[in-house]
C-alpha cells in the first residue's frame, strides 16, 4: 500500500470513529466530551478510552 492511501484510509477510519463516537454519545445520553476529538487524533484508542474511562465522582 502506497503511503498516500495509507493516509487517506486512516483519515477516514478516524472520522468514522468519531462519528461513531458521537452518535453512541447522543443516542445514549452519554457524556460525550472531548472523545469526539480525541478519537480524530488517536484512532481506536480514543474509542476504548470513551467506552471504558469512567470520571471519579470525589475528584480524585
């Protein structure tokens, strides 16, 4: 594969995800914070981060 299309197919995987990331947020009534972004960036790792992060409630 040539890198250009390496590229290319990435960038749409990505924008994919985050859609995706998005959507699943809305649908479910998720908060869906910075994972729409994160998931542009990072790929598939920003879609485990927004499936298994769970915020602590005292802050900690």
């Amino acid at each position: 594969m040539q890198l250009q299309s390496f590229l290319l197919a990435t960038a749409f995987a990505h924008v994919g995800l985050a859609i995706f990331v998005q959507l699943h947020a809305h649908l479910t009534g998720t908060e869906r914070g910075n994972w729409p972004y994160l998931t542009l960036v990072l790929g598939l790792a920003a879609v485990a981060g927004y499936f298994f992060y769970e915020p602590t409630r005292d802050g900690i």
